[in-house]
C-alpha cells in the first residue's frame, strides 16, 4: 500500500536537502538545482514513497536523500564523469567572524572543502549522509542502496583520507587485525 506526503511536510525537508546539495555540489547555485530537480522528482513520485513507521519522520528525509543521491550521480553521468564537482569558494560563502579564532575558521573551512573534494563521490555521499546529516547507517545504506558493511568501510576509508589530507604530518596508524 503506497503513502503519500503533503507539500508541508516536504517542505520542512527543504534546508536539510539544500544542506546536504550544497556539500555535494560545492557551490550554491548547484545546489539550488540539485534540489529543485529533487523536490521535483520526489512530487513526481511520491506515489512510490512508503512511510517507515520505524523512522517516523525521518522516513520521508531519508527517501529525499535516495532520490537526491539519484539525481547526483545521474547529473555525473551526463557530464560523463564521476570526480569530484568543481568547488567554487565564494566569499559571500564564509561564516561571519565573531571571535579571534573566526579569522582562522575561513581558511579551515576552505581546507575542508577542498580535501571533501578529492575524495571518491561514494566516499564522500557516505561520510555527508553519517556526519553532516546525522544518518544512522543503516539509513545511509537504505539511502545509497548498498549493504551497511560497504557503508561502514567506505565511511572508514572516507574518514582515513579525509584525515590524511587535513593533517599530512600525522603519521599513518597501523590497521589492528581483529579476530
């Protein structure tokens, strides 16, 4: 049996989607399109959406990413390639400065964003869905369409990398077997 959702409920799904857009495309205007190309495919569709009475609300933002991440990696494909979208820093971008560490707090931003640049779009739509939208991981796997095991390893790859190209000094930790 199908459900449905009212335009208000998609609605309140609106800053989240744009949140993660922007992570994704890097830049606001990408972002703006990504997301109304996903408000527009979830209207759509909304017929396929069915309601997960074990996430509640959060049943209908998760169905939101799968379609977003669909439409991602569709907009790739037609730009025939699967690297990192260029990132675009605007300076309209940068959070406003309140304290004598905010000078420091563009500049770590920009890091940031350039090394979520170089990882692999799979790697990076992991570490986005778990650390900046706070899915659980069976919901990012749910999201993406694979097992949790690949969401658990593309996320721990993800955070390696992520580690290593925010602090190159850092040495390398040995992997623990673990039996």
């Amino acid at each position: 049996m199908a459900s449905s959702f009212t335009v208000a409920e998609l609605q309140a799904q609106i800053p989240r989607l744009r949140r993660h857009a922007r992570a994704l495309t890097g830049s606001r205007e990408r972002a703006d399109d990504l997301t109304q190309d996903t408000l527009e495919r979830a209207w759509n569709k909304r017929a396929l959406w069915r309601a997960d009475p074990a996430l509640g609300a959060r049943s209908l933002g998760a169905w939101l990413f799968a379609v977003m991440h669909s439409v991602f990696i569709n907009g790739l494909r037609r730009e025939g390639r699967f690297e990192a979208l260029d990132r675009v820093v605007e300076p309209a971008d940068q959070p406003e400065a309140a304290s004598a560490a905010s000078v420091e707090t563009p500049l770590a931003l920009r890091d940031l964003e350039r090394a979520l640049d170089r990882l692999a779009p799979e790697q990076r739509a992991v570490l986005l869905l778990v650390a900046l939208e706070g899915l659980a991981y069976d919901e990012a796997a749910a999201v993406l369409g694979v097992p949790i095991g690949t969401v658990m390893s593309r996320l721990s790859r993800a955070r390696e990398r992520l580690r290593r190209l925010l602090d190159p000094e850092e040495p390398v930790m040995p992997m623990r077997r673990v039996k």
